[in-house]
C-alpha cells in the first residue's frame, strides 16, 4: 500500500512540474525592474454579445470594403437632391461619367485634373464657355492615386514611382506619355497608392504607407518622404504615419496637416482616425505602437508610451476614412470659413454602423490647434449604405469649392450666395 501511494503521489509530482512550463507561456510576462509597465493583459473576446465593441469572427465576416462600382452613376440618378449643407450654401453637379475619381488638382489654364485608384487612368476636365469636356488623358498607369500640378507640369504618384507631363494643358489632346523622376518606392497591395502635393518650399511630399494593418514596419514604410521635383535629394518629413491621403499646408503658418487612418479590427471605437500637425521634420506620429495619442497597441504597444510620440491636433471619428483636406483661402464663403480645413472622410467599412461619407469642416485657434469641427456635406450615407463616397476637395479660383466622389464617379460643386473671385 505504502509503495502504491509513493508511486502515485511521484506520478502526480511529475504531471504537476511537465504543466508548468506550459502553464508559465499562458501567463503575461512581467516586465524587468526598472521597465516602463505594460499593458493590462486582457484575453481576446470570443463572442459578440460580451464585447459588441470588438468584432468576432462572425461579424468579421459580415465586414468588407465597400467596394466602387464598375461603371460610374448615370446622372440622372445621382443623390443630388438629398445632399445637404448649411444655410446659404448649395451642391450641383460639376462633372460625371468618371469612374473611380479621387485626387483633384487645378492646372494654370483652369483644367481640373482627376487620378483614379483602382483603375489605370487621369483624367481632365475642360470648361469652355459653361460646357464642360471630361477626357483620359493617361491610361496604364499602376494605380494613379496621387497628383500635383506646378508651372504646367502634372505629377502622376503611381504605387512604385512618380511620373510627370510637361505642358500638359497645351497638349491635352496628345500629351504623351509620364516620364518617371523618382522610382525609389516599395511595392505594396496594402496601402501601396499614394498621395502627393507640392510644399510651400517647391518640394515634392509623398506618402508611403504601412504595408499591414498592424506590423513592425520596415524602414521604408509609415512615413511621409519630401523631395525635389527633379526626384533628388528624398528625405524622411515625418515618421510613424500608418497611412495619409491627405494633406495641406497652412496657408499663415506653412505648417503640414496631415489626414491619418487608423488600425482596423481593435474595435468598433477605437482608433479614430486623426488629423496631424508636423511643427519639425522628423518627427514620430506613433505608428504601430500607439493610437490616437492615448492608446498603445494591444498587439505591438508592450512596453511603449505613448508620451515617446506626437498627438493628434483632432480626431476625426473612428474608422471614418479622412482622405484629402484643403485649408480655404476664398473669399466666396462667409468669413467664418476663411482658412478653415475642409475634409473628404470616405466613409467606414470596418464597423457595423457606419460612419463619414461627407465633408466636415475644421476650424483653428491662432496657434493652429484645433478650435472647432462639424459636419459640412452630408447625406451620402442612408440606412447604412453609401450613395456617393467624398475623396478630395479643391478649391476654385472663384472660390466654390469641388469634392470628388469616387463611388458615383462625380466630382461635385460647393457655392455660397453671389459668386465673386476668390483671394490668390
């Protein structure tokens, strides 16, 4: 009996000390003395009604981009009339029958330039005399997102280059084809479309997002690159940026704002998209370790704070795709509006309520930070489906104000009251 129970007691001694090496990897590590504590560990949620904030498999399934459709919106059924703005203000339709439109930049001879994301192809259009000519001016691009226009040459970011067209305007018949002057860029699916813009120094600025969700990013990636328009001379402006398609320049301070999206599948709230103001190059936004300013990762944030990187001026909702901005300078608007953002948010699709699809305006103090921000364009989003996406906006010389719509393929006008030339 005695022989029996020590065997049984030593099998049981020997099963209890295999189960601590496996009992030991589910415990969250302690940091070492002296460490920056970590995050509370907390266990993923398993199903929806115990954390509806954060989607399950179930749900996740239900989730997926909205994707544009193939053909662009007849304009008879466009959602014109149930667009709204505020008092004074109206909406009419500028130029239709362009599918996928996104970026949008204005030539010296009042052409209105369109890029494409998903598609090959730019696009202008043309106003002679209140008639206005939509025409491909290039086609077999590698995903034209970005464009920027400076003494007659149109600059074309493609997923792995920038290309350029010279007197573009006097050739719009027969421009020819992009010739590349900077090609130093990775080659990604994930956020691999770029957006660019010309600085107040005569510099190229570029995006060059994460290619992940959530990850440790290579070097090359999350940031935003400035260059000579010659493609020489590429540095880091900012670092830690998951990924913009949008920014501007302020047109008092000449500091960059830049539109930011956050990670997707952390929850139905959290992170808001921002938007950010860089007051010296080099500067981190945060990218992959801490969201919103707030909030470190809960994959990849272990061990960091969030105090190590640069806050958001601004959230702009969760999930809600704030893509192009543009601070107005007109004198058409109401003098509240004068050097105010305007900004395209696209739109959620990784929630289960969806939010954005509009133009929001963002009002700022003196010192530039953030004074106020309210929704300006609404009504494309109805019983949580979109009928038009906003992507960019750009303002006119008379100073209405334009906002691409890549999901109806249109470009839509903004005026107020009598029409008179906007300020330069």
């Amino acid at each position: 009996m005695t022989s029996r129970l020590s065997l049984m007691l030593a099998g049981t001694v020997a099963g209890l000390l295999a189960a601590i090496p496996a009992l030991a990897q589910q415990m969250p590590q302690m940091p070492p003395s002296g460490a920056p504590p970590l995050p509370i560990w907390q266990p993923a949620p398993t199903t929806v009604p115990n954390r509806p904030d954060i989607p399950n498999a179930e749900v996740s399934q239900q989730l997926r981009g909205v994707a544009p459709p193939a053909s662009a919106t007849e304009p008879d059924k466009l959602p014109t009339a149930k667009l709204k703005l505020p008092k004074g203000f109206k909406v009419e339709v500028y130029a239709s029958g362009i599918p996928n439109a996104r970026t949008l930049r204005l030539g010296d001879k009042g052409t209105v330039f369109v890029s494409n994301r998903v598609l090959d192809k730019v696009y202008a259009i043309t106003d002679k005399g209140g008639k206005r000519e939509v025409k491909v001016i290039a086609s077999g691009l590698d995903r034209p997102n970005g464009l920027a226009f400076k003494d007659g040459t149109l600059y074309i970011a493609e997923g792995t280059r920038i290309s350029k067209l010279e007197k573009v305007e006097d050739n719009l018949a027969n421009p020819g084809k992009p010739v590349a002057v900077y090609s130093d860029l990775p080659n990604h699916a994930s956020h691999g479309w770029r957006y660019i813009g010309i600085g107040p120094d005569g510099k190229l600025y570029i995006n060059v997002g994460a290619p992940c969700n959530i990850c440790e990013p290579p070097a090359t990636n999350a940031q935003i690159r400035r260059l000579n328009l010659d493609g020489s001379g590429a540095d880091i402006y900012a670092r830690g940026v998951r990924n913009s398609v949008g920014f501007d320049w302020h047109p008092v301070s000449k500091e960059f704002y830049f539109t930011e999206h956050g990670r997707d599948w952390l929850s139905e709230d959290l992170p808001e998209d921002e938007l950010n103001r860089v007051t010296k190059p080099g500067q981190h936004f945060g990218f992959p370790y801490c969201h919103n300013g707030t909030h470190t990762d809960r994959d990849v944030g272990w061990g960091r704070s969030c105090e190590e990187f640069e806050k958001p001026v601004a959230l702009m909702g969760p999930h809600s795709a704030v893509l192009g901005m543009r601070f107005y300078t007109g004198s058409m608007f109401p003098k509240e509006y004068r050097n105010a953002i305007f900004m395209a948010r696209h739109g959620s699709w990784n929630r289960t309520k969806k939010i954005g699809g509009d133009v929001v305006v963002v009002k700022l103090n003196k010192d530039g930070t953030v004074k106020s921000q309210a929704p300006f364009l609404t009504g494309f989003l109805e019983n949580n489906q979109y009928s038009g996406r906003p992507v960019d906006v750009l303002q006119m010389p008379d100073g209405s104000l334009l906002v691409s719509d890549d999901y109806a393929g249109a470009v839509w006008r903004i005026s107020y009251g009598k029409e008179r030339v906007a300020l330069r």
